[in-house]
C-alpha cells in the first residue's frame, strides 16, 4: 500500500522534531562539557594560587576579591600575562613549579627580563 502525501508529511515532520530533539540533546551536552571544563580549571588554578601562597585560604570572598582585583588589575600583571603570551612557551622555572622564591619574587618573569635585556 502506498502512503498519502498526508502521511508522508506527518512522517516527515515527525523526523524533523526527533532531529531537533537530538541537536537540542547535543546542544545541551556541548554547554555541560564545557561547564565541567571550567569548573576543572577554576578549581585546578585555585589550588594552584592556594599552594603557592597557603594565606589565601584564610580570606574570606570578600577579601579574595580584594586581593584578586589588587594584584589582576595591575598594569604589572598585565605586563607579565603579555610577556607570557607573547612567548607561546613556559619559562623553565614555572614548568618546575618554582616559579616564586621565598622572598616572593616572581624568578621566571624577572629571569625572562633579563633574557630578553642581555639579546638571549
């Protein structure tokens, strides 16, 4: 038996709505992966503040904030995040994990200064 032109298009369009349910499903499974994306690396850069300078934890928010927003905004900062950028690469010190002394002295930046003023 042959199908109508009615029950083609109901058929049809019965195929349309399961694609838009399934592109709706992969819609929905992009922004999870990537918010457990982030969620793995606010956590991961975290710990990582936290194990280089252990007083963070003691702030609260608020005063992380503070900190956050004091030592981020500088124009320093902005330096440094642009030397490090701008070089595609890791300096040896922060590849080690030694990236700051105990004076607290960021040794990876100012070692690529000084590369950078002796032409190496």
């Amino acid at each position: 038996m042959s199908k109508t032109t009615t029950e083609k298009r109901m058929n049809v369009e019965e195929q349309i709505k399961q694609l838009e349910n399934q592109r709706k499903q992969l819609i929905q499974k992009e922004r999870d992966e990537e918010r457990k994306k982030r969620t793995h690396r606010l956590c991961k850069r975290g710990g990582i503040a936290e194990k280089l300078l252990p007083e963070l934890a003691a702030l609260t928010d608020e005063q992380f904030d503070i900190f956050i927003q004091k030592v981020l905004l500088s124009e320093h900062t902005k330096r440094v995040i642009a030397d490090i950028t701008e070089q595609k690469t890791i300096p040896p010190a922060a590849a080690q994990g030694g990236i700051f002394t105990k004076q607290g002295k960021n040794t990876a930046v100012s070692e690529t200064a000084e590369a950078e003023r002796s032409g190496n």
